[in-house]
C-alpha cells in the first residue's frame, strides 16, 4: 500500500490494485487549498470542517460519516472489485468524554494484511473496551498536536504502544498552515523515528522494531495542487 500525505490529518491510501481511499479531507482552517484527488472511499472522522471535506473528493466516492455511539462495521466494494471492511470505534474529541468538543471516530481496516487505523481528532488515551475493539494495530495514524482538541506526542508514543504498532504516523500537528494547534512533530522523542523527504511511503512490509514515519512541515510545499496517483 501506499501512503500518501494530503496535508493536516489526511491522506490518501492507494492499494496495489488502484483502490484508494481518502481519510479526513480538510475545508476550512487550513491555511492551503485541499488538493485535488479522487477516491473510490472517503472516511470522515467527525464533523468539524478541517476534516470534513467530502464534498471536495472527486471520482464520485462513497462516504462513510463519524457514526453514532456504538461499534459499527461496513463493508464497502471499490471499482477495483476489493472489498474492504471498516470498523467504526467511537471515541471523543478530547478528554472529557465529549464534553468539550464532542465524539470521533477511529477508522480502522485491513489492506493487503496490513492492519490500518486512522484516530482522526482523538483526544485520550484508549480504554480497555476500546482496544478490544480495535485490537493490535500494524499501522497507526493519529494526532499530535495536543492542547485541549487532541492527544499530544506523549499520549501519542503512548497509544501507539497499547495498539502495538509497527509503525506510526503522526499528522494534525502544529505548522505555518495550521499555527492554531499547540505541538509539532519536533516535539516527538522517539528512537525509532525518521523524517521523510517526500509527501507519500510504501509500505509492504512491517519493521523489526516499532517506526515512527514523520511527514515534516518541508513536504507540504511538495504535495503536489493535483494528486495523479
């Protein structure tokens, strides 16, 4: 598979076989334009607009919304003829139960064997129930930015050992085009972490020992006004 940053909280994911799938489209708040890219899917976390930007996706993709507040599952067939189940965990927005800034969802899916959860805006640590829900986690893409909206870097090193994650990817973190958010991926204290160079990774096979990818401020400027992928 591979992993293609959008900028913020979203990415595209792009199957062997051409399925792709977009994760928390942004609209507002975001200091660029969302880029131009089509899908066969589009999840959305929650309802806030920097990660609610369906309508943006093109290629005329199916939606699958932030759920109610229950365990749900879907399974959904992409024009590539692969069939993907999505498993819908509910969680909050911060760390309050929802109080402050009300649910999210993780996404969670299995592409060519390797296990994907996308946290969107979560905002603590997982529960017992939750992880049971979840279970182990191969690749695990979650916020850092902290404050009061979500988990920060250290919540952040921590869920991704209670998901056991191979690899982890932080994203909704503090730049020049989202200066609202409080923490940056500098602030990530992790031996097993590297910056990359450019705004997608390939991923076919998991690490010996746990990874931390990170997308740097430097590969905005890369992603590219349309994503021919």
């Amino acid at each position: 598979m591979k992993i293609i940053y959008l900028g913020h909280s979203s990415v595209l994911i792009k199957t062997t076989k051409g399925s792709k799938i977009v994760i928390d489209p942004y609209n507002l708040k975001v200091n660029r334009k969302f880029p131009l890219v089509e899908a066969d899917i589009v999840l959305v976390s929650h309802g806030h607009p920097d990660h609610n930007g369906a309508f943006l996706v093109k290629g005329n993709p199916k939606v699958l919304r932030r759920t109610t507040d229950f365990l749900s599952s879907f399974e959904m067939k992409t024009d590539k003829g692969e069939v993907i189940e999505f498993i819908a965990v509910p969680t909050f927005h911060d760390n309050f139960e929802g109080r402050k800034y009300g649910p999210n969802t993780i996404w969670v899916f299995t592409i060519e064997g390797i296990k994907v959860a996308h946290c969107g805006d979560l905002g603590h640590t997982l529960k017992e129930n939750q992880l049971k829900e979840i279970g182990i986690v191969d690749v695990l893409i979650a916020p850092v930015g902290g404050g009061e909206y979500t988990i920060g870097p250290k919540e952040f090193l921590i869920v991704m050992e209670q998901l056991k994650s191979m690899i982890a990817i932080p994203v909704h973190y503090k730049t020049s085009f989202t200066p609202w958010i409080h923490s940056s991926v500098d602030e990530i204290n992790f031996p097993g972490k590297e910056i990359l160079e450019d705004y997608w990774i390939e991923i076919r096979t998991l690490p010996q020992l746990p990874k931390i990818f990170v997308f740097p401020e430097s590969v905005w400027s890369k992603i590219p006004e349309q994503i021919n992928e």
